[in-house]
C-alpha cells in the first residue's frame, strides 16, 4: 500500500522538475523584469515604468495593430476553410479520402523558417506569383514590398502552412456527428448548405474553440514568419510583437522592456481565449 | 429524377474540383522547391518562371556547404531532435500515466497549471531562459538546445488521453499478483501505447526540428546551426543565392516528409484521436 501512495511522485518527478526550473521559474522571472531596470549591472525596481513607456512607443503600437490585423484576417479565414475542406472531406461518397488528407496535411509539416523563406522567393516582384498572374493579364502584385500587401502575404502564408492541420481537428469533431442526422434533416428538405450551417458547425463549436484558441496563441506571438519572409518591412508595416520583444530583447539588449512587451502578449492571449469560451458559450 | 441525377453529377463535380484545386496549391510549392534546388540562382525570378528541373544540382549543393556547412546542420538538427524525443518522450509518459492512472494528492492542480502553461507564450521565457543559460556559460551547448522544452505540457496532454482508456482492472490484477508499479508500466501498459507513442513522437520530433527563436538565440557559432537557424541566414541583405536557399530548404523539409508519409496513418489517428475530448 505504501508503494502505491509513492508510485506517481516518481513517475511525475521528472516532468514536474522540468517544468519548475525551464517554464515556471522563467514566466515568473520575465514578470519580475518587467517590473525592473538595468542600473549599474544591477535590477532595481522601477515600478511600471517598463508599461508606461509602451504606451508613448509608437513602434510597439504599430506592432500591436499589426498583430491585430493580421489575427482578424488569418484566423477566421483559416478557420473557415479548414472547416469547408473536413466537410468535404468527411463525405461518405468521396473517392481518394486518404489522398487528400495526406496532401493538405502536407504543408503543416515544413518548417516555419522553411515555408516562409520559399513564399519569399515566390513573392519577389518578378517571381513565381507574378509570373503566373501575369498569365491571367493581372500585373505585379508587391507581395513584399508594399506595407498593406505585405500583411496579406503573411496571411496567405500562413493560411497554406496551418489550414490542412486545422482540417485535421475538425475531421476528428466530424467524425462524432451521427450521420443520422444529416439523413433526417436531407428528408426535412434541407440542402448541403442549409446541412452545413444547422448541422456542421454547431456541433463543431467546442472544437472551434478549442482550434481557435490554438490559433490565437500562435499568431499573438507571430515570429517566424515576419522574421524571414518579410523581415518586419516595409517600414514597420509587418513588426509584429514577436519580432519586437526579440528585438528589445537581443538586439537592444534590454531585457526588461522586451519582458513588459512578453506581458502584454501574455495579457492579451488571456483576454481573447476568455472572451471566445464567452463567445461560443459553453462548456469543456 | 433525371434533374436531381444533374444536380448531384454537379454538386459531385464541384466538391472534386474544389478538393483538386486545394491539392494542387497544397503541393505545388513543395514540387517548385524541388525545381528550385536543381536550378540557378537567377531562374527562380525569371520570365517565363522555370517550372522544370535544371542541371545545378551539385552546384547549389556545393555553394550552401561552402556558406553553411550544410552536413554539419544536419548532424545537429538530427542530433537535437533526435535526443530531444527520446529523453522528452520519457518524461511525458511517465508523466502521463501518473496523472491518468494514480490518485494523488495534487494531481489536478500539478496537471492543470502544466496545461495553462500552453497558453503562456513561449516568449515571455526565452529572456529569462537566456540570462539563466548564459549566466551557467550553457548557451551554444547542445543542453541548451534541448533542455528547456524537454517537459513539453501538450505531450503529456496527449499521452494522458491514451492512458485513460486502458483498462483499470488490468493494473489492479497486476498488482494483486504482486508486480512493482514500475514494471506494470513497462512491460503491461507501454506495450499496447505503441500507436500513442508513435504520434508524440513525431509530434516532438516536428516541434524540435523546426524550433527557431530560441536556438536563434541560444546558438553563437556556426558550428551549432541547425536547420531553421542555417536556412534563416541565407536571407541575404543585398544578395540571396535562391538556388542555395532553395537546397537548404528542401533538405530541411525531405527528411520530414517521408517520416512524415511512412508514419502519417498513426500521426493522423493520434491527431484525430487527440482532438476530441
């Protein structure tokens, strides 16, 4: 009986001492930071002056609504397609299933720097998507070098990198409606689309929630991608959060106000996961 | 009748359609990759775009071991990664189990604040993980590569929902016969979580081997490049050799996606497994 009161501490030990000294101990620290300034080699305290400077950075507020549009654009769109190409995909009359989960998994497993660096190529003026627009009589479109355009191209690429994984999720939420149902509400007089809105995506919803959170975290601290495929330009026009707590960080050395920046993206990935448990309002 | 056999010929053409256009711009970049790779620098932005293999294969082979001493990258990256899911995966599943199987005193709250640790970006502990590596002289050291993630939450996530399904009474009748806890975790329930563990693993395998941030941060010399950081180099300021970059990206990406096309029946059945409750 003793053994078995034991048994789990050594099994959970190592994880838990992991955890404490690399995650813990480092989120509790970039807190303490923020709230602190180099003088002399030394940390004193300064308050919130760390949060009151971001507030006249005009770098950190373009990087914020930068953040912003490209997590209003990618998000949803992502999202929608991922859930349009699992119905598809969920039919029971379709041919070739495995082929195209496999290939619209596919860009879900490249690395981040990888995709990015080959969108860049594609996206140079007299590259790759140019020359095949230009096919269709639609002239340069500057991918990268205009500061709208270059937000929608790391929309675009990121959309082709993560939609097949969100299809993914959804497959496996699809996989649970009985298809019952969708035969009662055919004999109704209800058509695929009418299907897909009373059906589908209401009993998709706790999965939605669960792929949206997913995705608000990862595009909060959007990195690798403005990193290599746009380098934070034209101008300021991609700087995201990411890139500018890297930036105070480890080019500006500043550590504190890199950790006060981290808090923020901490604050609002709080914020935004709350608010859409309000959104899709339900449980689990 | 003959209306509604029209329709659905129709709505049948449409969802292939749809479906072949979606596969089309799912694979094409990875074929134009390849391309790529065998081609000059200079094809890749030309007019008309190449769209066909060429014969400077070796050559971009070459020009990107001379910029980056691309073996080396790969050595580290499989090196990393590799060393990375072993000791990683270990960890997790015994994790796992304790939170799946056991009752003990704080259990909910040790594996709740593990999972809401997700939802803490990862960069709000990379300045502290910095300051802590370099104060103990660990930055550009492989530990400093693969230490910080080694308890990684989602893993264990994971792994628990696969626990949870094994059968109780098959641990208690073990137990009953007198088998130490540790044995009944190795040799009777491991053994049945080969599909589980082969989905982690490549789960952390990915996350390993295109991880950028902080081995960007953590790695000073060349010597401990691996992939992503090697590949991210290669965006020149003033010039970039597409016909290199496109090398280094394809090798970064090959490896992955035969592992990736050889495991994908257990990879996609953990994830679709995963997702649901």
């Amino acid at each position: 009986m003793m053994k078995q009161t034991k048994a789990p501490y050594f099994f959970i030990a190592p994880a838990v001492i992991l955890f404490l000294i690399f995650t813990a101990y480092p989120i509790i620290a970039s807190l303490y930071l923020s709230f602190h300034q180099k003088e002399d080699g030394a940390y004193t305290f300064a308050g919130l002056s760390n949060y009151t400077r971001l507030l006249n950075d005009s770098i950190f507020w373009t990087a914020l609504s930068n953040t912003f549009i490209i997590f209003i654009l990618q998000v949803p769109l992502m999202l929608m397609l991922a859930i349009i190409l699992a119905s598809v995909l969920n039919s029971q009359l379709l041919k070739l299933k495995a082929l195209f989960r496999v290939s619209f998994f596919l860009p879900a497993v490249t690395s981040l720097v990888a995709y990015s660096l080959l969108f860049s190529i594609m996206m140079q003026n007299n590259g790759l998507f140019n020359e095949l627009l230009g096919y269709i009589g639609i002239d340069g479109i500057p991918w990268l070098s205009d500061s709208v355009w270059a937000k929608f191209s790391i929309v675009m690429a990121m959309t082709w990198r993560w939609v097949g994984y969100n299809m993914i999720i959804f497959l496996a939420g699809l996989q649970n409606i009985p298809e019952e149902m969708y035969e009662a509400a055919a004999i109704d007089g209800a058509g695929k689309i009418r299907q897909f809105f009373s059906i589908t995506v209401p009993s998709l919803k706790p999965i939605i929630l669960f792929a949206g959170i997913l995705s608000t975290i990862g595009t909060l601290q959007l990195f690798d991608e403005p990193f290599n495929l746009t380098g934070g330009g034209p101008g300021n026009s991609t700087m995201t959060l990411g890139l500018y707590i890297y930036e105070n960080g480890f080019e500006y050395f500043d550590f504190s106000y890199g950790s006060a920046v981290a808090y923020v993206v901490v604050v609002l990935v709080a914020i935004l996961s709350y608010g859409q448990f309000k959104f899709t309002g339900d449980k689990s | 009748m003959r209306q509604s056999t029209t329709k659905r010929f129709l709505g049948k053409l449409g969802m292939y359609t749809l479906l072949t256009i979606f596969l089309i711009i799912s694979v094409f970049p990875f074929y134009w990759m390849l391309v790529g790779s065998t081609n000059p620098s200079d094809k890749m932005i030309s007019s008309p775009p190449t769209l066909t293999f060429g014969g400077q294969f070796m050559e971009n082979l070459v020009n990107l071991n001379n910029t980056v001493g691309i073996w080396r990258v790969m050595f580290n990256s499989l090196f990393v990664a590799g060393l990375y899911v072993v000791i990683a995966l270990i960890v997790s599943t015994a994790a796992a189990y304790a939170f799946a199987k056991f009752q003990f005193k704080g259990r909910n709250t040790i594996f709740i604040i593990m999972i809401l640790s997700m939802m803490i970006p990862y960069q709000a502990t990379i300045i502290p993980l910095f300051q802590m590596m370099s104060a103990y002289g660990l930055l550009d050291t492989y530990f400093a590569l693969i230490a910080p993630q080694l308890c990684y939450p989602f893993a264990i996530f994971l792994m628990r929902q696969n626990f949870l399904a094994f059968p109780d009474s098959l641990l208690e009748s073990a137990r009953l016969d007198g088998a130490h806890e540790f044995k009944i975790f190795t040799k009777i329930v491991l053994p049945s979580m080969k599909p589980a563990l082969a989905a982690t693993s490549i789960f952390l395998f990915m996350y390993q081997w295109n991880n950028f941030m902080w081995p960007l941060v953590a790695i000073r010399t060349e010597e401990m490049y691996t992939f992503p950081v090697a590949l991210s180099t290669l965006n020149g300021v003033s010039y970039t050799d597409y016909g290199q970059m496109m090398m280094g990206i394809s090798l970064a990406t090959i490896p992955i996606i035969i592992v990736f096309l050889i495991l994908q029946k257990h990879f996609i059945s953990g994830m679709l497994g995963s997702a649901v409750k």
